[in-house]
C-alpha cells in the first residue's frame, strides 16, 4: 500500500506539468466549461487544480490519472501534448492543405439553422460540432440532437484558400451531401447553401437546396432544438439569420 502510494504520488517533471497544463487549458477552453466543474468532476480541490495549472505545483501521477479520467482524453505522451508532426497537423490537399493552427478559430459548437423540408412555417434546428481530428488529419463536423437521429451525420471539412469559402462534405455509399457557408462573420456566425436529398414517402428522395447557418451556441441563451415553430421564443431570431443568408448575398436562389 506504501509503496503504490509512492507510486502515484510521483511528481512529474516540469516540462512534463507545463505540457499537460497547457492540453488542460486548451481542453477546458474548447469544452467553455469551468476551472471549478473540472475540479469537482476529478475530485480534486480548486486550490489544487488552479496551483498546477498556474505552474506553482507540478503535477503527480495521481493527479494526472483523474484529470485523465474527468476529460476523457489521455494527458501523458499525448500527441495532443507534444509539437505534432507537420503531416499529422495539415490536412490532405483534397480538403484544402489548412494546418491545424490556421483554422482553431472554426472549432466551436453551433445551432444548425435550415427551413424545415416538410412544414413551410417551421425550421429545423440542430447541433453541430467542429472539431479538429488527428486521425484523419482534418478537421471534422459532428451533427446532434436532431428529431430525426437516423440522418445525424459525420463528415470532413474542407476550407480552400482560392474561393474564401468553407465546404462540410459527407460521402457515405456514393451519395454526397455539400454544405457550402461563408468564412464567419465577426459574430462568428457562417451563412450559405445545404445540397442534400429529402426523403418522401417510401423510398423516395428528392434533389433539395435551401439556405442553411451556423450560429455559434454561445449566441443564442436559450436555444430551441428540433422543429421551431412560429409560436416558439426563437423562432423570429433564427428566421433572422435564414433570411440573412440571402439579404447579404451569402448565397443566391435562381428561379426561371
């Protein structure tokens, strides 16, 4: 028992505690949650957390397993951690050849906004995460919290330098589904056209191209999900920014 105690009681080196410090920094910026809700989900004390994250305590094995335990992600020779090579932090020249570095300011958590295909009225609202990949080297787009859970997809990322716009591609099975949006807004906020197909009944699926944005989470307080109808409190706001999309000339509809 002594001697596991000496064990996970090992401090660890500086270089070791300012790396870690750094990903538990960079981790706790990327999630927005709080110092003292990461401290509570590891069971350790504020004033701890807060000491080896200022440097003025390096960090043990102990602490480092909980930390690791609380974020879900391994702190000790992380790739994450240490200076990544240059292949692993470029994405592939098909999606752009963007280092990672030069497109962090993407990475955030968005409210989906795009007209509901099936009710005039209504739009369909839904999460969306962009986050950076290691294992394929790219950053990526997760879908979540739609009423239709079937169709939450997964895909790549792709932000050439040429046309200053930013494309969410997803090939499953031959189909292609392209999102094409704008470069932020100083809001944050991204505007433009959803390519996909809408099923119809049976197996039917239909051709379909409507106005789509990305608002970053963090602006709206109350955000409604799934299908938003005039009489929800957010349903004039996210009509706002559809309407936008075409008022500002992210995007252009033709008709004949």
């Amino acid at each position: 028992m002594q001697m596991q105690d000496k064990i996970t009681d090992k401090q660890l080196s500086d270089e070791q505690s300012r790396e870690i410090a750094e990903t538990i920094r960079e981790e706790l910026a990327r999630r927005r949650i709080s110092r003292q809700t990461l401290a509570e989900q590891a069971k350790l004390s504020l004033s701890t957390l807060e000491k080896v994250l200022g440097g003025r305590r390096p960090f043990t094995l102990a602490t480092t397993v909980r930390l690791e335990q609380a974020l879900g992600v391994s702190l000790r020779n992380n790739p994450v951690v240490t200076a990544p090579q240059a292949a692993n932090d470029v994405a592939p020249d098909s999606l752009g050849s963007y280092a990672h570095r030069a497109v962090t300011w993407l990475e955030d958590v968005y409210v989906t906004l795009r007209p509901s295909f099936g009710d005039k009225e209504a739009i369909f609202a839904y999460r969306t995460e962009i986050v950076w990949e290691p294992k394929v080297s790219s950053l990526v787009f997760r879908e979540g919290d739609r009423t239709d859970s079937a169709y939450e997809h997964t895909g790549e990322v792709a932000v050439p330098h040429q046309s200053g716009f930013i494309y969410l591609v997803i090939i499953k099975h031959g189909q292609h589904r392209v999102i094409t949006v704008s470069r932020p807004t100083v809001a944050g906020e991204m505007y433009g056209i959803i390519s996909t197909l809408r099923a119809g009944p049976g197996s039917q699926l239909t051709p379909i191209a409507a106005p789509i944005a990305y608002v970053p989470l963090r602006n709206v307080p109350k955000p409604s999900l799934g299908r938003v109808g005039p009489e929800d409190a957010n349903h004039a706001l996210y009509r706002k920014h559809l309407h936008r999309t075409v008022e500002e000339s992210f995007a252009l509809f033709l008709t004949l």
